[in-house]
C-alpha cells in the first residue's frame, strides 16, 4: 500500500491507506471520523464489509471471499466550486483506469456487457467552515452470485483474467487522486466528453422513477442527465431521481 501513497502523493500528499479485515461500511467509517471532526485524507479498504451501501440506500453485496470484490472509500477534504456531477466524474475515472470496455451507467454504475461491474456511492460531512467528501467505491472482481439482485452482476476478471483486488486498487487509486483535484479545481467539465463516449443510456428510451418516460440524450455541462420527453427537453439531477432503461432494452438498474 506504501506504492499507492507514493503514486498518489503528487496529487494528496499524506494520503495514507489503510486496510481492515472486516467493517461494516468503509463510506460509514470515513463518516463517522469526519463527523468527530478528522480532516485527514485516507483510502480505507476493507477486505469484507457487513453492511455496505450504495446509492438511495440500498445494500452492496460484496462477495465472500476477500478477492472477490474490491471494497474502498476515500475520503480527503474538498472545496470545488460546484458538486454537480462528481459521481460522473469518479466513474470516468474509475472506468478509464480499467478498461475500454466499461460503460458508465447515469449517475453512478460501471457496466459491462449490460450488466453492473461497479457502483460509487458520494457523501459529505461538515468538518468546521469547509466540507469532507467521502467517495465509497465497489468493484466486482470474480465471479458473483446473481440470486436476489436487480440487475445481474459483471466481473472484472472477465476482461481481466488474472486481476485481483489489490491489481485493481493499483489501477485506480492514484488515477482517483489525481482526478479529484481535477474536479476540485474545474468542475465536470474536463470529463464530460469522455463520459458521453462511455455512456451506456445515450440514444436509448428509458424510464424514470417518477413515471416520466423519454430518450436520454446525454449529460449537460453540470452532469445532469438530459431526457427527451413528449413535451420538452428536461433535464434530471441525480438528487431528483433513479432512472432504468426500458425493460425492452436492458435488464434494470
């Protein structure tokens, strides 16, 4: 792990990594040390989680055995001008560091082959005058057991055979850094062009959680998801609302 700080320094200097054996949440931690007013940046990796989370809640399965998935957060204090669009911008990141054929699911899924690879969950604390982002990453690495979830499961491994856990973390972690300050100091914009080559909704009719139907047309410059009703253009913040293709056209969420 003393590799990951060194490639990552240029960019979070005293960053350090850390790895449990077993939390509950490695997003819940980061919180909880934010919330008693820790400032520090750290990549907290967790071999088994008890109850990770993903987006509105829900629950991150990870696999059961400590290479099957990689499980992390990071958690370092930020400033940017604006948040809009961060999971965008993670899932650019995240998905340029692995390979070329992931696609970003809107707002914040990694597929492959219409299936789910990865997800980002976001958060933030108040730490005095300034906020304390948390970003919590989970990355399917071997093969995953399908039963009781929503969308069936993709695996790194597959484009990846001889990956692992720490292989992936390698690839991602100082590309996360890096990409983070980039956010910090610009905003979405440095990555809205590379999510649209990844975008795996673009051109295709999908369904909204609110009962609104339409044909997502990409991203803005502030990452909201534009969508192509009866009525007009509208676009949709992922603080608003879930979005899933059209049952005819892909497997769910």
């Amino acid at each position: 792990m003393r590799a990951i700080e060194q490639a990552a320094a240029p960019w979070l200097p005293g960053l350090s990594v850390e790895v449990v054996a077993h939390i509950d949440s490695t997003n819940s931690e980061l919180m909880r040390r934010a919330r008693s007013g820790q400032r520090a940046s750290v990549l907290l990796v967790a071999e088994h989680q008890s109850a990770g989370r993903g987006r509105l809640g829900r629950q991150w399965r990870s696999a059961a055995t400590a290479n099957g998935a990689l499980t992390f957060s990071i958690g370092l204090a930020m400033a940017p001008r604006h948040w809009s669009g961060l999971s965008l911008a993670v899932g650019v990141s995240i998905a340029r560091s692995l390979h070329d054929g992931l696609r970003l699911k809107w707002p914040n899924d990694i597929w492959f082959d219409e299936r789910k690879l990865a997800g980002i969950l976001i958060e933030t604390a108040s730490v005095g005058d300034s906020r304390y982002l948390v970003v919590g990453v989970g990355v399917n690495i071997a093969p995953h057991d399908a039963d009781g979830l929503a969308t069936p499961p993709a695996w790194l491994q597959e484009l990846l055979p001889e990956i692992d856990a720490a292989g992936a973390l390698a690839r991602i972690a100082p590309a996360l850094a890096r990409d983070l300050m980039l956010f910090a100091a610009q905003g979405f914009a440095p990555f809205q062009t590379a999510f649209g080559l990844r975008d795996a909704l673009a051109g295709r009719a999908i369904t909204l959680s609110d009962g609104r139907s339409g044909t997502a047309a990409g991203v803005d410059g502030n990452g909201a998801l534009q969508v192509h009703t009866e009525g007009a253009m509208q676009s949709v913040t992922s603080a608003e609302i879930s979005v899933r293709p059209s049952p005819s056209q892909a497997t769910g969420d």
